[in-house]
C-alpha cells in the first residue's frame, strides 16, 4: 500500500507488549505460515538480562542437550512472490540499551530497504470475549494516516520497546503504524488468544494489502470462545459481568449512539482503570 511501501517490517515481541500472546502469536503464526530465514540477530550479552529472560535448555534432533538464548531476529521470506513482502523481527523483549537495540535494528532495515514498519501489540482491556476483537490502528505520520485511513497516538506515558522502535524507525526516515489488539482482562488463564491473533492478522492485510494466511485461527479463535463461556456459564458473577461488557460495546458500536454517550461509557471504565486489572501505561493504544 502506497503509506508503507512493498517491504514492511512487522514487529512483535515478547513481554510487556504482549498480552494474551496475541501479537507474538501473530507473527509466529506468519513465520509458521512461510518460508523465512534469518537476516540479523542481535548479541543477547548486550540486551538481556538472564536472572529475569534466563536461557532454556533443550534437546535437539540428534538429542543432544543445548541451551538456548534468548533473542531478537529479523527475518526475510525466502519467496517473497509478487505484491508486498512481510518482514518479521521477534524475540524477547530487551532489559537494556534500547536506544543501541532499536538503533542495531533500524540500520539493518535501512540496508535492506525496507519502506515500512508495523508493530503488533496487544493489552489487557475491558472488553467482552464475545464481540470481535477490537484493533487500535495508528500512526504519527500524517502521510501514513491519511493513505490508510489510521488514527493519530494521543497516549502519554510509559512504553515498550515497539515504541521505541517505531520512533527510531520513524526518525530514520521509515514509515511507521501500530495495531494493537484489546485482550480481555478476565481470560488471562485462556492464553494464549487466537481470536485477538486473528483479529491482528486480519487488520494487517488490510493495511499492507499483503496475503497473509490464516490458517486454522478462525477454528482456534471459536475454540477459545467456547472455552471461557463453559468456564463463566457456573459463575454467576462473572456472567453478569460480560453482559455488562457486552451491553458496553454494543453501545459503543451501535450506529444511533452519540458521541456523548460514548465519551460517557468509556470515561467510567478509565476511572474504574486506576483499580481494576487493565491500567493504562506501557504500550497501551492511545485513549480515544
């Protein structure tokens, strides 16, 4: 698409940005999905902290034991084909040096031309499981915003590391956008959570006009649902709850509600946001 360009960088990491395991699951599902091979890895001596992210031992083919490190990889489609090329950089989020991090990142993406970077990201919400998941699409660029019909970031506080990658991206010169899926807060037990995965790969191939598979996330995400309202059908405290939800959203999406209604529904759940489980911060998508 024209914003981003035919080579786009979809980013996604484990950690803060990540609930549900929806955007790491996004792009796993996408490298699954492919042909891939590694482009540039950073040096995990430099980044993490292994007391808090610790290196994993494993068996390989021939049984031998390893131990694994964590990381962040870019990598390439091996076939790209025609029309637009998904790029992928995955790993674990860093305990240090951002600035270097993203800074070792960005360079590469210069050298390898990439015209366009996308950060998948997902948080704790007060949202339904019921409804489709909803995605904040966003963007600082004017240019990006206006071509792809995104919003603008109003948040301010605390970030992620796909924040500080999309400003260095965006400082070098690469065009930048954001979605982030809303998770459920009540179904942190259920992860990790196709139907937010789904929702963020569908949004995707919107906005890059990419082929991107989906595979079995559809089967998976009705699974999911199934799965939380066997598990709220014995509590009656919690089934009352997800109507409250639901009759929320439905006010939200219901094509005769005001904007002032609106304003009004969303104002009470940041007031209640200070005590209950989906505080704003990290990455959180701007408040609208």
């Amino acid at each position: 698409m024209d914003g981003l360009g035919r080579r786009v960088l979809i980013a996604a990491f484990d950690g803060w940005n990540d609930a549900g395991e929806a955007a790491s699951s996004a792009v796993a599902h996408l490298k699954d999905s492919g042909a891939y091979e590694p482009v540039f890895s950073v040096d995990p001596e430099l980044y993490f902290d292994y007391q808090y992210t610790r290196p994993q031992a494993v068996i390989d083919g021939e049984g031998r034991r390893m131990l694994r490190w964590p990381e962040a990889t870019i990598l390439r489609p091996v076939d790209p084909g025609e029309g637009t090329e998904l790029w992928l950089l995955t790993g674990v989020e860093p305990a240090r040096a951002w600035q270097a991090f993203a800074g070792e990142f960005v360079d590469v993406a210069l050298r390898e031309d990439i015209t366009g970077f996308i950060a998948l990201g997902s948080m704790m919400s007060d949202v339904p499981h019921t409804r489709p998941i909803s995605i904040f699409s966003g963007s600082d660029s004017e240019i990006v915003r206006t071509a792809l019909g995104l919003e603008r970031s109003t948040y301010e506080g605390p970030v992620g590391i796909l924040s500080v990658l999309g400003h260095s991206a965006d400082e070098a010169g690469i065009p930048t956008a954001s979605l982030w899926a809303s998770v459920p807060h009540y179904v942190a037990g259920h992860t990790p959570s196709p139907k937010a995965s789904l929702a963020l790969l569908e949004r995707l191939a919107e906005i890059t006009g990419a082929d991107v598979p989906r595979g079995e996330l559809a089967t998976e995400a009705a699974a999911w649902e199934a799965s939380i309202d066997a598990a709220a059908a014995d509590d009656e405290e919690m089934t009352e709850y997800i109507r409250q939800l639901e009759r929320t959203r439905d006010t939200w999406d219901s094509p005769e509600a005001s904007g002032d209604a609106i304003a009004q529904e969303f104002e009470r759940y940041l007031r209640r946001g200070g005590d209950g489980p989906s505080k704003p911060g990290r990455d959180d998508p701007p408040r609208r």
